[in-house]
C-alpha cells in the first residue's frame, strides 16, 4: 500500500480524561486508504525532548467528513504535546504504515475484538468495517476502572459491548480473560491490542479454545518503515520488524509461551 508524507489539519482536539485525547485531522483532499490495524507516524513540534516521530494507531476514519482519527495517551513529552494541539494547526503525518488485521471471511463469522487501556483504538475502526460488511462485531473491553475507559458510546453504536474493569467499577470484575461472554458465546476469530500480558493471556485462551487469533503488537518503534531494527520480534519465520511485518500477527507465527 502506498505511503504518503502528509501536513493534516488538527480540526478538533477532544480531551476524554485526564490522560486521553481524540485527535482528528483532515485535508482538502481525500484521505489516503488505510485499514484497520495500520498505524501512523506523526511529528511531533515544539517538545524539546522529543527527536523521533510518535507511532499511533489508527481510531477510526471517517470518510463522510475526510477525518482521521487518532486516539492518544498522553504520557510523555511528545504525546503531551500533541495533547495541546489546537484546531488550525499543522501536524506532519507518514501514513498509513504496517498490516492491518484480517476482515471475516463471510458476515455470519463470529468476531471478537478484545482490547486494553489505549489498545481499543485500532478495534473501533475493525469494528466500523465488520459492521459495514453486514456483520455484527461484539467488542471485549477491559480497563482498571470505569474512568479508565474509552470511547464506550461509539463502541456502543458499532456492535454488542462487554466490559471488565479490575476494580469492578463497571462491567465484571476482572481481566478479559474472565468475562462471561467467553463461556457463552463461541467466536470464530479473535483480534486483540492492548498490554502484552493481556494479549499474552487471550492468545493462550484462543489456543485452548481453538480460535484463530491476531494480535496488535506495541514493540517500540521509531522510523515506521524496517530501517532501525528497534522493533524487531522473534516469529517462526525469523526475526521481523514489527513496523513492516506488523504490527498485526497470527499468534501461530509468534514464539510466546502460551
């Protein structure tokens, strides 16, 4: 898929939380095509610490208002100040970057998105894209607590929403890995992103359960295209770098203990 290097326009800035932000950027033209499970590489100006560009999980497009949308923690210098943006501004974009995951075969499949903390923001565009091909996606969401989690109501609006939160403050009480909804319903793919030690745990679940599943890796990544090596991962086909190669992976290709 082509890449291109892009100046988008900051159109709104929506702060979820204390620690989250939607970002969504336009441009005269139409945006790229991008798929879910792509990331993007975005400068970042005005962080006197922040050298390299931030990699960033594509939230969603939306192409009946040319808007992508970028759902960001901000926790460091660079993202902090991509949490200060305001609308007008410019922001350097390199997109779209990597492998998305794999779309049902059929309508009638059963698909699962699983996701944890800021790793729900690549499912939600998943979802979008099941649900347009005439599927229903159920999403699996999992959070510390209830304020912890993200864009419920857009969830909501794309497929049938379960919940854990660790505190039980919203949902069952738990990991994802104990919701109810895994003994109730049987589920013909799974696809999920968030902290390794939960994906760690839905991959050794779908493979007890005979599941197929892809998972959304966050190894570290700095230029996006395979050229630094930080991001590379061990797989049964060798060593790959995660930003090319990835950052979506059949669990059958990936050497975790599970």
């Amino acid at each position: 898929m082509k890449k291109y290097c892009l100046d988008l326009e900051v159109k709104a800035l929506e702060h979820l939380n204390d620690k989250y932000v939607l970002l969504r950027l336009t441009q005269t033209a139409p945006l790229p095509e991008m798929v879910p499970g792509q990331f993007v590489e975005v400068k970042v100006e005005g962080s006197e610490n922040t050298f390299l560009r931030r990699p960033i999980s594509i939230n969603d497009v939306d192409r009946e208002h040319n808007e992508l949308h970028l759902l960001i923690a901000c926790i460091g210098d660079g993202t902090k100040r991509l949490g200060k943006l305001t609308p007008g501004e410019r922001v350097n974009v390199v997109l779209p970057l990597g492998n998305g995951f794999t779309l049902p075969a059929s309508a009638d499949k059963k698909h699962l998105l699983i996701g944890g903390g800021v790793g729900v923001a690549p499912l939600l565009y998943l979802g979008k894209e099941i649900r347009k091909m005439g599927g229903k996606p159920y999403f699996l969401l999992g959070a510390r607590s209830s304020k912890d989690l993200l864009l419920l109501d857009e969830f909501r609006k794309t497929g049938e929403v379960c919940i854990t939160t660790e505190d039980g403050s919203d949902g069952e009480k738990g990991f994802v890995t104990n919701h109810s909804i895994l003994e109730k319903e049987r589920f013909d793919m799974i696809s999920t992103c968030g902290p390794k030690p939960m994906m760690v745990a839905v991959a050794r679940y779908a493979r007890k359960a005979g599941i197929g599943c892809e998972v959304s890796l966050e190894n570290k990544m700095a230029c996006g295209v395979g050229a630094c090596l930080c991001c590379v991962e061990d797989t049964t086909e060798g060593h790959v770098c995660v930003c090319k190669d990835g950052p979506v992976i059949n669990i059958n290709k990936l050497k975790w203990q599970i």
